[in-house]
C-alpha cells in the first residue's frame, strides 16, 4: 500500500492524499461504507460502484469469522472474490465487537474469550489468530488487535488497557511478518492509537505507534459515549504525533459535522454505520440537515427526495413515496434512503477535498456547518 499526501490546507490540518492498493485507489478524505458481514445493509455492490461512488467498504473479523466462517471464505477464494466486490477493502480486527460483548467475555494477557452472541459457542480471540482471520479474510487493509475501554473509564483503567493494546500490537506486528497474503495481492497493516479522553495517554499511545512504522495508523475508542468536544481534543492531540506521511483513519465516526472536525483536524478516513442504520430508521441526512421521513409532514409532499443528490434515487423517488415505504415498512425504504445517506456521505468528503485543493476548506466549511446540525 501506498499513501500520496498531494495537499495541505494553509489554515487548518485539512489534506487531501490517495491511497494506492492492489485493488484501486483511494482519495482521501474518504468515507467507507460498512459492510459487517460482507455486505453493506439493503445495498447492492452495482450500488456502491455507480450510484454511491463508494471507493472501499470495511468489514468486520469478528461477524465474517461467526458466519460464514474462514473455511468458506477461502474455498471462495477471500472475500473479494465471496461478495463480488472488487475494490479495496478494511477489515476492523473485532475489538470493539468484543468490547460490545460485556456480559460475555473476559479479556486476559492472552487475548479475549467470548461467547458467540449467535448460539453462546465460546471462542478465544489472540492477536495471532487476529492476523491470521484477516489473512483468510483477505482485506487491502488489516487492523491490529486492540481492547477498546469503555469511554468513562478511570485513569487506571485506561492505561493498563492501552499497555495491553500495544502489547498486542507487537505480537500483531510478529504474525503479520511471520505470514504472507493468501490470495497474491498484498495487505496493509494499521495500529490503533488508544488511551480514553486521557491526553497523557493518548500521546503515549501514539507515539508508540507512530514508532512501528506501520502503513498507517488508526485512532480507535472514541464516540463511545464521551463528548464531541473531548473528542475532538484527543483528535489534535493523536495527530500532533502520527506520521503525517501515513494515511490516519478515525474509527466509527460519525456524524456530518463529526466527518468536517476531524477532516479540519488531519483525518484522512472514516468508517461509521450511521448512514445506514439512520437510513433503515427513516432518517436522511442533506446539506439542510436531518429529514425524519417518518414525519406527517412529508405525506403529501411529492417533490424529490433531494433536489441537489447526486444519487438516481434522490430524484427519481419523491419525499411521500419514501414516507409511504418507510411507514409501511416496505424493504425498498429502507434501500432508497441507505443509498441516499451513503451518497451524501461521499459527496460530503469528495466536496470537502475540493476545497482542500481549492484552499478554501475552512471557509467552505464555515458555510455549511451549521445547516448539517439542523432537524429539517
């Protein structure tokens, strides 16, 4: 994998980069659909591609190893090949999943042991047998391990979690070395900073993992539950110490507004289920803020969903067709405004690179900031 830093911003930490894997490039700032299991919710791969210009979709270690599992992902031939999706793809490592499964694992030195939140089969995750899922699974670009603690975590807590996510690291780093790709394309591997809202923490953490020298670096344990302002402090404080000539990805986040801080920031991708899940409950998001589509007063309303999309269904649907699908819990509901979400995402951060270039990103951003908040 290869990172092209092309711009920064004059006023801000804003770049725009791009990212060159064995299956294709990406333009950073980028937005990654997720697809958990090998699909991204009610969209089809065409979809992606066309309509949503998606550029990679994640998936998830811990859901793709649960079902299907690795044997019939590799008698696929990796998942590329098992979902038809011919682009980059990342790969979470499944610690927050297993940060999700409070009541049923037990983290140790070892790795985790959990219980399958399918059928309650126990199962021990190790940042060995991490890289080799991954290596089954066949991803562009592999996570490390990592134990993400909750957000309200003490000092103490925090810390001896993050000594144990670079432990893990470390013995990530020797089975990734140990081990080649299965599939003959190559795979990157990216480190996750941790540490809490804690920045003594946070800095140590990045300074760790800024010392791997991996292929880029994530920054993992955030909108967990703390607030968007401390979020965006520990945000500075990570990308004081990563390599700026490493792509940084922030996972998990977020909203609209949340894309635009961490892009002003120096974040390079972003991965959330926001677009999708929000969309299946009837919320859209646009340039004039969030449309509940469940609301009376689009039942009547037949102009296009979204004048200025760039999707075919933003104007190809009306707001009281939607309204109708989504009320009526009709499956195409759910697929027009996940496709609509996922689109205004992208056009989100490919509009926020333009003005990266342009050199205008934190006045552009100025102007649209406060409409992307707003219930419309």
């Amino acid at each position: 994998m290869q990172f092209d830093l092309q711009h920064t911003d004059l006023y801000s930490a804003a770049r725009a980069g791009k990212i060159t894997t064995d299956h294709g490039e990406i333009l950073t700032p980028i937005f990654m659909p997720v697809g958990t299991v090998g699909t991204v919710k009610a969209v089809h791969q065409r979809e992606l591609k066309e309509d949503i210009k998606a550029q990679i979709i994640l998936g998830n270690t811990y859901h793709l190893f649960l079902r299907p599992g690795m044997d019939t992902i590799e008698k696929a031939g990796g998942l590329h090949l098992f979902n038809g999706w011919n682009g980059p793809i990342l790969t979470d490592s499944g610690g927050f999943q297993v940060f999700s499964l409070a009541q049923q694992r037990k983290i140790t030195e070892e790795g985790a042991h959990f219980r399958s939140h399918i059928d309650g089969s126990k199962y021990l995750f190790t940042p060995e047998s991490i890289m080799d899922i991954q290596r089954s699974i066949g991803a562009d670009i592999i996570m490390a391990f990592d134990e993400c603690p909750p957000g309200n975590s003490d000092y103490t807590y925090a810390k001896k979690s993050m000594e144990l996510t670079h432990r893990w690291l470390d013995r990530c780093i020797k089975r990734f070395d140990e081990t080649t790709p299965k599939y003959g394309y190559s795979q990157a591997l990216f480190p996750i900073v941790q540490g809490c809202t804690f920045p003594e923490l946070r800095r140590q953490s990045a300074a760790y993992i800024a010392e791997k020298n991996c292929a880029g670096n994530a920054i993992g344990g955030l909108a967990v539950g703390e607030p968007a302002e401390k979020m965006y402090e520990m945000i500075d404080v990570v990308n004081e110490l990563l390599p700026k000539d490493k792509p940084r990805y922030l996972m998990g986040v977020g909203t609209p507004q949340n894309l635009l801080e961490a892009i002003e920031r120096g974040v390079d991708m972003f991965d959330c289920v926001m677009p999708t899940r929000n969309g299946r409950n009837g919320m859209l998001f646009t340039w004039n803020g969030t449309m509940n589509m469940r609301n009376e007063k689009w039942k009547n309303d037949f102009s296009p969903i979204d004048e200025n999309g760039t999707s075919f269904v933003d104007t190809a649907y009306s707001k009281a067709y939607l309204r109708h699908l989504i009320v009526s819990k009709e499956l195409l509901g759910l697929q027009i405004a996940s496709i609509h979400n996922l689109a205004f995402y992208l056009t989100l951060v490919t509009e926020a690179r333009k003005h990266i270039i342009a050199g205008n990103f934190v006045a552009w951003k100025a102007t649209v900031y406060n409409q992307l908040g707003q219930r419309c």
